[in-house]
C-alpha cells in the first residue's frame, strides 16, 4: 500500500467571519420557529456554518442541544434531527486480511459462490452469494434439488482443525442471496487456510497493490469554496437511503446564502439543486448539472456492469482522524458494492449533534465515470463502523482502475484501485 | 422598576414524606416553608434517609437560578406554544428517570392528593450539592425565614451557579412544569441575576451575550406579534448599560435597541404593552408610582407615560 500525503496544510480550524454572528443567526431562527410553533431545525444549519468556520462545532452543538430540548418542551422536535451524518465511532481498526476466493460449490439445494474471506483482529467472516437450484414447475414431477434452507449452515475448520461455526448476515436488498458468513470468533492472526464445504482456502498474506492518497483540504480557501465542498458532502449523503433528508441541502443552501458567502441566483446554487433533484430520482436537464452530476446522471440507468468480485484489503491512515479499510468489491450488472471498515481515532474529539463532518464515499473510474457511494447496510458501535456502500451505478466494465474516495469536510483518502477483475457467474 | 413588582407571591403545595408541605415563594424568595431545620434534613438524606421533596424543589431552583438555559426553555409569553406537560392530573409533572423526579410529588392546589411514590432509589445530587454537603452548592445560606423556614436567597449579591450538575438532565424542565406561577418566578430570578452580573461587568457576561440577546429577541417577538401583528423582520440590538432604548422603522425592518435589563424592568412585571403602547423602559419614582416610555403602533416619537397607584 503506497500512501502519499498530499497537503500538510494544517487541519482545519473554526474561525470567525466579520459581519456575520452565525451563533446568534442560529438563535434567532430558533426563536422565530419556537414562537411559529415550527419544529426547530438547526442541525443542518449549524453543520453548515461550522462547515465554512463561522461557528465553532462547541458553539454549534450548544446552541443546536439547548434548541432541541426548547422543542421537545412544547413537541416541536426537529423530526428528521437524527438524520445525521455519518461518522464511525472511534475504534481501533486493525489492518484486514482480504483472501479472493472466487470457489463455486454445489449442493443439494443450489451453489455457494465464495467470493472472499475477511479477516481482522476483531472479526472474520466469508462473503458469499448463494444462488438455490432451480426447480421445475411442474408440481406432479419430483424435485429435481433439495429446497434451500433459509439460513444455510457453514462451517469453518482452520488450519489446525478447529472447527467455527458461523452465522449468516444477508445483504439487504439483493437478488442474488448475497451475505456474509461471520465466524464465531475471530481467526488467529497465523491461520495460513481454512477448509469450507471440503475447500481448502489460503488466506493472503498482504494487501493487494493499491495506493493511498491522503489529502487535507486547504481551509484558507475561502468561505465560497468551503461551502461548496459542505454542499457537496450533503449530496453524496443523499444517497445513503436512511438519509433521504430533502431539507439537508437546502437548508445548507439557505444558510450559506443568509452568510452571504453564496448568492442564491449563483450558477453554483443552482447546479447543486439539481444534483439534489436527480439524487431525489427526478430527471433533470443535463445542462443544468455540473459536469460531475452529469456523469452520475449518464451512468444511472446502465446495466452493464460485470458479474464479480475482487478483494482490495487496504487500509488508510488517519485523514480527520478517521481511518478506513476497504475490503472488497462486488460488481453487478446493476451496481457496484463496497464492503468497508471505518473508525475514528480513539480519544479523538466527537462533538455531538453537529461537530461531525459528514463522511462519504465516491469513486471515479479511469474512463471518467463518477460514482456516488450510499451507506446501505452498516453498524455503528464500540468497534467503529462496519457495512457496505453501495454505488448508484455499475462500474463501466471497460474501466481499468477506480478510486474510490473517503471523504469529509476536512480531508479525503482516495483509494486507487486496479481492477483485475473477470467475470463469474 | 426593579425587584420584584408585578409578581405576586404565590405557594406550591407539596406532597412531603407523608405531610402536605407548601414551598412558598415571595418577594424573590423561595421558601420550604414547612422545614425549618433544613440543614439537618439534608444531612439525613445525605446519610440515606428518604430525600424531602420541598428541599429537592428549593435545591434544583438553586442550581438553576442564574441559568440561562432556563430563558431557552422557558415559555416567551402567551403568544408561544405551551409547554407539553407530561402526566394527567397536574401541572407538576415529574419526569421519570432524573434523581430529582425520584421525590418530588406536588399536589396542585384544589386537585387530587396523590401518594407520595418513589420512582428510583434516592435522589442522589438533587439535594446534596458537590462533594456530598448538603447545600453546600450555590446559596448556601438557608436560614429562618421570619423565625421558620428553610429559605433561598434571591435578591442582593448572589453567589451564583453555573448550570446544571452532572446527571441533573431534565432538571429544568421539571421545575419549569411546576405549577402554581413558580416557572414565571424562576425565569424572573433568572434574568434579575444576569441583569446584576452585567451591571457589574462580570467577565461571565461577553461570553454569554449571544444567549442573553436571544431570551430578549424571543420574547420581545412574542410581544410584537400579539401588540401590532409585526410581520417586518425585526433587528434587535443588545443597548449597554446607559444606553438608551429605542425602536424604529427602517428600509421596512424594524430596528430595536433594547437592554437586557428590559425584561426585568418591563416583560417581566408586565408591562410591555400598556394602553395598546410598547413599553420600551420603566422606572418607579417612588410613591406607587412607574414612569413608562412607551411608543405607539405607528413607531413613532416615544412619550412617558404614568402610572400611579392611589
């Protein structure tokens, strides 16, 4: 893993802005929807004015905690105020161990396509797809295969005959019975291979051959540009499913506008209502969008994606204190998942409410295609954050690298990965 | 205006152990009337004796009597969406997990009587201040009150709190359901403790300006809409000390240069509006007697106006 630090810009820093009070702007709307009988939303306003440095996140959270219990007095809570940001809670994350398997078993009741074999300090676990036997249709007829159990059973045994027993974890969503095989316990650092299904599996020793660039976004680029990275931030959001928060945007919008940092008739306005538009699902005019929203727009509707998998076992260092392991990714005609650790630096500050930074993940391939990334399965807990991101679009099957980038408000990784992937079925 | 004018003194009755008690509030003094030997109750709970909910009462409002919290979730007036009272039957609703809820069961006046319940164990830090001495926390000094009565000094030079204790969450709220007019005299406490900080400059003052500027915003807001439905955006100056209060139309806003001290001279006595005028200051002369500024629905020149009492 090759890891180049691009900027060692100073991390981002709250300031203060001349000629605006953004904490008593944020009391003041507060008290206006009090008095309206309005929930009181200032999350994504406070989010907002820490993004470009006009409030401190302390302050922000203050203000945003004292507000809320004022609206929970008289049931005016914001209702969507735990449609935050994503940000893993601080955990150590250790580096992964990503095994490719690409092994298709048969069974009575149908196949198990192993794809790859997870392994960290905290967890191991099998990425599977299980696709059950056809059956005929005729009723008279005897069946042909066995009906697939709902939870299939697996059993590990390592390299010293220890026998694991798992349980499976199913993908949301997925056509394909795609899931997860969780050993019990952890697998000893030294397991040289396990035996699934009879198959003998040698996990991997390194990481595969990526590159990591780390980048500390410029803070003293001007509140313009800070806002515009914020609104940013807010779109990619967007696409994680639990965060269909349509205020988000425009509510940063208005805030940025009311700062006076962004002229609510700006081409840069406008584009950004757009791109909120099609992350709704509404088709837009290409011309309104920027050029990134219009690859996101071109590639919505493919279905071209290739059928597979590849392992990428790759670990970032800490970008605003937050560290990422991607392990792998599986490709499907209609879209591309990522299957990822992340966690904050334990003992970092987290200011709750609205000190977090968004956290997103976007990739560009190398034929320019962009791709937005949503959480659509993930945990967030004493061990950090675990799930899949799953991107909007499939991976155009002629790209030969994607890079895939972890990003906040304050800083990104970008993960560069070369994909070798072929087809499987 | 000054102290206490326009707050008539009111008592809470209270479900005590197993006694009807009645926390008494007057003069900008709270009173568990019915504990006249309050030290030693504390020190009895502190040593794990059922806690007395009248001295919970008098400790939380202790604790928050220059906090400015309180302003935030307080009601700004009529105009506002009430407060939700939880519970059925009375206007003190106690919470259900703080230490302070484990004790305090208030009978409304003319309601039900309720049985006294204990909802967790003790009512650790409720009434014990830090370290474990019992009203060693903010206002120490309880002393007789007229020869009876534990009491907590209000006015004069106040050895204030800052917030709320670890574990005290829900602590203001609850007072702030408390019936009988207390939540109005615990906001009145309030800001007559932060307008003596700023007239004494405390160095606590700069820092707290935004929130002092905003629980005069909100209920000078409350107070426009229900005088002359103001509907032009409104921009509130926080006037220093010895500034002079004014309001103006502009560029079709409405410029407002308030002291903090406003609220206590005017919102709080009620006189904000008087006659169908806004009260921009008030000050007794003397003699039953308050001299207003006021000025009309048109924002025009300010004229005084007099109230006397015969």
């Amino acid at each position: 893993v090759l890891v180049v630090h691009a900027s060692s810009v100073p991390v981002w820093e709250a300031g203060h802005v001349t000629g605006y009070d953004a904490e008593w702007q944020l009391c003041r709307r507060a008290e206006d929807d009090l008095l309206a009988g309005r929930p009181v939303m200032l999350h994504e306003r406070a989010r907002a004015l820490v993004a470009v440095g006009l409030l401190t996140p302390e302050r922000a959270a203050a203000v945003v905690g004292r507000y809320r219990r004022a609206g929970q007095l008289r049931g005016l809570e914001d209702p969507r105020e735990h449609h935050r940001g994503y940000r893993p809670f601080a955990a150590t994350l250790s580096p992964p161990r990503v095994t490719e398997c690409g092994q298709t078993i048969e069974l009575p009741w149908g196949t198990v396509t192993l794809h790859y074999v997870i392994s960290t300090r905290e967890q191991t676990a099998i990425t599977v797809r299980l696709t059950p036997a056809s059956r005929p249709r005729d009723p008279h007829r005897p069946q042909a295969a066995s009906p697939m159990p709902s939870e299939p059973n697996l059993t590990v045994t390592d390299d010293r005959g220890v026998r694991h027993a798992t349980e499976y974890s199913p993908s949301p969503g997925d056509d394909h019975w795609s899931g997860r095989y969780v050993l019990a316990a952890p697998l000893p650092a030294h397991t040289k291979w396990i035996t699934v299904f009879d198959q003998r599996i040698e996990l991997a020793a390194e990481a595969d051959d990526v590159s990591v660039l780390i980048e500390k976004f410029d803070p003293d680029v001007g509140p313009a540009e800070l806002a515009e990275r914020h609104l940013n931030r807010c779109l990619e959001a967007l696409s994680t499913p639990s965060y269909r928060y349509q205020e988000a945007v425009p509510l940063a919008v208005d805030t940025f506008v009311d700062a006076g940092i962004l002229d609510g008739n700006s081409e840069v306005v406008k584009q950004v209502a757009a791109a909120a538009q099609l992350l709704h699902g509404e088709s837009v005019a290409p011309g309104e969008l920027s050029p990134r929203w219009q690859s996101v727009q071109a590639r919505r509707a493919a279905r071209d994606g290739r059928l597979a998998a590849q392992a990428i076992g790759a670990i970032t260092p800490y970008f605003d204190d937050l560290r990422v392991a991607l392990l792998a990714v599986r490709s499907s005609p209609s879209d591309l998942e990522l299957d990822f650790a992340a966690a904050a630096q334990p003992g970092s500050e987290s200011i709750p409410l609205v000190g977090d930074s968004m956290f997103t993940i976007t990739a560009t391939d190398d034929r320019g295609n962009e791709y937005i990334g949503g959480f659509t399965e993930f945990n967030n807990g004493a061990e950090g954050m675990r799930g899949l991101a799953t991107f909007n679009a499939p991976v155009d099957p002629h790209a030969a690298r994607l890079d895939i980038r972890l990003a906040t408000d304050r800083a990104q990784a970008t993960v560069r990965v070369p994909l070798r992937w072929e087809d499987s079925s | 205006v000054t102290g206490w004018d326009g707050l008539a003194p009111t008592e809470l009755p209270i479900r005590c152990g197993q006694q009807d008690h009645r926390v008494v509030w007057a003069g900008g003094e709270l009173i568990a009337a019915d504990h006249p030997d309050a030290d030693r109750e504390r020190a009895l709970t502190a040593l794990g004796a059922d806690p007395f909910p009248c001295l919970d009462l008098l400790d939380a409002w202790n604790r928050h009597a220059d906090d400015l919290d309180v302003l935030v979730l307080a009601n700004r007036g009529a105009a506002e969406v009430p407060l939700r009272l939880d519970g059925s039957d009375s206007a003190w609703a106690a919470g259900s997990s703080a230490a302070y809820s484990s004790s305090l069961v208030v009978r409304p006046r003319g309601g039900r009587r309720r049985a006294p319940r204990r909802l967790m164990g003790g009512s650790s830090g409720a009434s014990v201040g830090p370290g474990g001495q019992g009203g060693g926390f903010g206002w120490t000094s309880y002393s007789p009150l007229s020869g009876s009565g534990a009491r907590a000094f209000v006015g004069g030079p106040p050895r204030m709190v800052f917030g709320p204790e670890p574990g005290q969450d829900g602590e203001i709220e609850r007072l702030l359901r408390a019936g009988s007019g207390l939540p109005e005299r615990l906001v009145a406490t309030v800001i007559a403790a932060w307008v003596e900080l700023i007239d004494t400059f405390d160095v606590r003052v700069p820092d707290a300006e935004t929130e002092l500027r905003a629980a005069l915003y909100g209920r000078l807001m409350a107070v426009l809409q229900g005088w002359a439905n103001v509907s032009a955006p409104v921009d509130l100056t926080l006037a220093g000390p010895g500034q002079v209060s004014a309001v103006s139309r502009a560029d079709g806003r409405i410029q407002v240069a308030l002291p903090f001290s406003w609220l206590r001279d005017v919102w709080v006595p009620g006189l904000a509006t008087v006659f169908g005028r806004l009260c921009l200051s008030a000050e007794s002369t003397g003699d039953d007697q308050w001299r207003l500024q006021t000025v009309g629905p048109d924002l025009g020149p300010a004229r005084t106006m007099t109230i006397t009492l015969d």
